[in-house]
C-alpha cells in the first residue's frame, strides 16, 4: 500500500469514528437483509429512523421523524436513505418545521440517497416539492427501478444539487435485487463522510470530482 493510500484508509477509518450514520428506510422498512441493515452493522456509529406505521407513508410525518433523529445526535451526521426514505429526508432537510426554525442542517455533511422513489406515485403522502439541498449529496439511481425511471431519477439530482449515479440495471436496490452486504455503499458513505474530517483537503475534492462529477 502506498503512503497516499495508507493514508486515505486511515482518514476513512478517523472519518467514520467521529460521524454518525443515520438510516432513512422506505415503504415497508428495510428488513434484515437490506443493505441499510448490512450498513448499520458496519458503522461504527449508525442510527435508524423509525416510523410509526411503516406501512403507510406520509411526507410531513415521515419527515418530522428524520428530524427528531437528527436532534438526538451529536455531531456531523451522514444519512443514507431508500425509496420514500430519500423523499422523507429531502423535505426534512429542506422544509423547516412548522412552528420551530432549522438546527441540523449545519451537522449534516451528507447525503447518500438510493432509489429515490417518484413523487408522482406517492402524491397521496403529501406535496413534495425539490429544493436545492445545501449539503453534498449523491443520488444513485437504476435503469430497471420501478419506482422511478432514470432520468426523472437523473433530474431529481440536479434538482437537489446532487451529484448522479447510473447503477445500471439494478432494479429498486434493495433485498430484492440482491443488494444486501454492499461494499460500494459503504464506500459511498466514507467518501461523505471524509468532507467532515479536518485530514480532507483539496486532492480529496478533486479525486471525488472526478469520480462523481
């Protein structure tokens, strides 16, 4: 191993100690085999966000969990979410809640979203609308998700700010589609996370450009 890459295994293993990843599962909630459980195991420090009826999705209420969550940490915070979850976790992060002002925001340095689920289809949990997002995010869609074709995937990032990923055909990346243990997420959740770390600096940036655009 190289000194450069020695280096950067070191500033995964010191980002991932000093950041909490938060879950944000989808319709149904990600069973033991999911790859958002998988993740959790391999965190050192992993929250999930759970819903009181998993089975019926609601924009506002979905989204208010996400923030109590994120109240309840301390420190940066890297969140990875699924299907509603990704839906969920924008609008937490880009709607205030009624009657009380934003607080989390500056903690969260990242956002790992996977199979976002097409708003369109989930028009009864709520209005959702894409702001730009002002943390680093990264949307990874699929060519085969039925929940959302790619290119309205494609356009929810730019939407959001987020840099984009083409999976392939991969279905809704999930059980399912055979995406349990899943090393390029965890992947993805040290690159976010290492933007937190004070060992970051410019060459990181640009290998991350270049790789994600």
């Amino acid at each position: 191993m190289s000194e450069r890459s020695a280096a950067h295994a070191w500033g995964a293993a010191s980002s991932l100690s000093s950041v909490t990843l938060v879950t944000v599962p989808g319709l149904y909630g990600s069973e033991d085999a999911h790859w958002q459980t998988w993740l959790e195991r391999e965190m050192p420090f992993a929250r999930r966000v759970e819903q009181r009826d998993w089975d019926a999705p609601h924009l506002d209420t979905w989204s208010d969990a996400v923030r109590d969550v994120l109240a309840s940490v301390e420190g940066p915070v890297v969140l990875a979410a699924h299907s509603f979850g990704c839906l969920a976790t924008a609008h937490a992060l880009s709607h205030a809640r009624v009657g009380a002002a934003p607080s989390h925001g500056a903690r969260v340095k990242g956002v790992l979203f996977v199979a976002p689920a097409s708003p369109a289809k989930f028009r009864f949990a709520g209005a959702f609308s894409a702001r730009r997002l002002d943390t680093l995010s990264l949307v990874v869609g699929s060519e085969t998700d039925p929940w959302m074709p790619l290119d309205e995937a494609r356009t929810l990032a730019q939407r959001w700010n987020s840099a984009f990923v083409n999976l392939g055909k991969a279905g809704h990346i999930n059980t399912a589609s055979g995406f349990g243990p899943w090393p390029l997420a965890r992947h993805f959740v040290e690159t976010l996370a290492r933007r937190a770390a004070p060992e970051y600096d410019e060459e990181d940036a640009e290998v991350e450009r270049r790789a994600y655009g």
